[in-house]
C-alpha cells in the first residue's frame, strides 16, 4: 500500500499526540495537530483542513497490520488513547525476532569494554527493549554465556585514542615497558585500534623513528593531545591489514615464513574447524595426520599458541620455529624439575 509524505506526517503526529498521557485527544484535536504539522512542513494539502474522515481512516491503518503498525489506539466517549501507554510508533516496525537479534549483538558487544559508543548504544537499547518487550533481552542473557573478561589496565585510555584518530590529532604518550623501569615519551600519529587476546594497542606513525609503532594501552602511564603539531596522515598502510600476516601484534613488518605443520589425528578436527590463522591451508590429510601450512611472521605470540597445543603438532619447518619451540618446552619442563 504506497504512503505518501502527507499521510505519514499524519501517522507520527497522532503517534505522538497519543503519547502525551497529560491530555485528552478527540479527533477534532488529532486533526488540529496533523494540520499544523503538515503547514509546519510545508506540506499541506490543497485542504485547509484535516477532516473527521482522515483521521478516522488514518487511525484505522494504524491499528492494522497493513504497515505493521498494530498500534493499540482504543476510543472511549470520543477520546482516543493508546491501552498500551509505552507504545510507539518509532519501535513498531521491529519484530520480536528483530529484537531478539539486537538482544543477541548487545550481549556480544558487552565484550567490549571501555567504548563510550557502546554505552550509549546499550542506553538506547535498553529504552527500546522496554517499550517494545523488555523481556527479550533478560531472556536472551540467560540462553547464551560468553566467556568472562576483565576490564584490562589502559581500556580508560581507549576514547581519548579513538577521539585522537578521527580528529586526526597528535599524541604525547607516557610508556613504560613491563620489563624496564625506564618511563619514556613517545609523540604518537594515531591510525588505529587493535584488540588482541582482551588486550588492547593503537598502532600510529612515531616521528622520532620514522616508523609505524605499536603501543599496548596497559602500558600508557598518560595521554596528552598535542594540538600545536601537524597530523601526518597516513598514505602508507592499510592500518586494518596492517597485522593480517601476525598473530597478535608483534613484529608485523618482518618478512612472512612459510610454517609447515603435521596435526595428529585426534587434534585434526579442532585445527579444521578453528584454525591457527586465516592464512592456513591443508595440504592433505592421512593416517599421519592433518598437513597444514601458514604464510605469517615468525614472532613470540606464534610461538606460545604453538606452545600450547604442542603435544598435538609436528612442526615441519622452518627449523629456527622448531628449535625456538624446542627450547620454550625445556625452559617449561625446567620449571618442573
């Protein structure tokens, strides 16, 4: 059924006269109010007025389901009024399996902490799932259990990054290494966040090396936005793909190695349906196991997922990979002795 403007000026101004409860609505006081809103829109119809007609048939769409409106609108000794007074229009056209889906991705980005958008999102949320079912969400939350994460140290620092990144500001950045008791002070280009393992790091353009530069948010002892200097944009680098060839986020420019992995049987399944990385390719698939092959840098995050299902795999080659996990499970057996 086409709607033109006219008529849906007419459906959100009796939406939301209904939704002031403070007064009474005849239809005579509906169609003052659509009048003004069409004259106020500059989009009157050739009639000066609004009629009974119009507006009876306008709220007879609306309790229909020819829009999908459904609106509860109930008329009592010529008053009309919604039975259900969190009703309205702007929610109606979500269905409960709609709701359902935004319930689901809510509860997923609650992962996430730390971003200002998610809290108004989840705001804005919560005000829709209350007018529309607010018993959804709850049940939601009770059939899906993700697993729990702590807030990590540095996630305060992850608005005043994005804020930088998209005003394309200049940072001063107070970083101490866990390692060392050496504070230094880094001037930092910001492109991008990145988020491994619940830890988070802002990859951006370091003047002083000339170079890109990875700094974890734990670390960051304070921020400081350096308005005086000029930006430098980035022109170089696809920051989303700059660390598609690592896992996690060391040593991202270091030349890519071919690794070359047996998987015994009774793991092959997992390698299968979760792989190591989103380069692996199987080569085939025996008595021996599954052969498997990754094109990515050789750095120490590589090293400890490999460490960790170590008693199912055989890394073929390179050989510095199989000395280095070598070594790794001596230091760890050492541990034990």
């Amino acid at each position: 059924m086409p709607v033109n403007l006219d008529a849906l000026i007419r459906y959100h101004t009796i939406d939301q006269c209904l939704q002031n409860k403070y007064r009474s609505w005849t239809w005579e006081d509906l169609a003052n109010a659509c009048f003004k809103a069409l004259d106020e829109a500059r989009y009157r119809s050739e009639k000066n007025t609004v009629s009974k007609r119009t507006i009876e048939n306008d709220i007879r769409i609306l309790r229909s389901s020819i829009l999908g409106y459904n609106a509860p609108i109930v008329c009592k000794k010529g008053i009309y009024s919604y039975s259900d007074s969190n009703y309205s229009l702007k929610n109606a056209s979500l269905t409960q399996e709609d709701i359902k889906h935004i319930a689901l991705a809510i509860e997923t980005l609650k992962q996430y902490k730390g971003f200002r958008f998610f809290d108004n999102l989840k705001h804005t949320f919560d005000s829709l799932e209350h007018r529309v079912s607010i018993q959804l969400h709850q049940n939601i939350s009770k059939l899906i259990h993700f697993e729990d994460t702590y807030l990590p140290t540095g996630t305060n620092f992850i608005n005043t990054i994005l804020d930088a990144i998209q005003n394309q500001q200049v940072l001063k950045i107070t970083y101490q290494k866990f390692d060392s008791d050496i504070i230094k002070h880094n001037i930092l280009h910001p492109y991008l966040l990145k988020e491994f393992k619940n830890r988070w790091y802002v990859l951006g353009f370091n003047p002083e090396f000339d170079f890109f530069k990875t700094y974890a948010l734990d670390r960051i002892n304070h921020i400081e936005i350096i308005l005086e200097q000029l930006y430098k944009e980035n022109s170089e680098i696809n920051a989303q793909s700059f660390f598609s060839n690592v896992i996690g986020v060391s040593n991202p420019t270091d030349p890519i190695q071919e690794i070359n992995i047996i998987v015994k049987p009774v793991f092959a399944n997992y390698i299968k349906t979760q792989p190591l990385h989103h380069s692996q390719t199987i080569i085939k698939e025996d008595d021996n196991g599954l052969f498997i092959n990754l094109k990515v840098v050789h750095n120490v995050e590589l090293e400890t997922l490999l460490c960790g299902y170590a008693s199912f795999l055989i890394i073929q080659s390179p050989e510095t990979l199989r000395i280095a996990i070598k070594k790794r499970l001596k230091d760890a057996l050492n541990n034990f002795e």
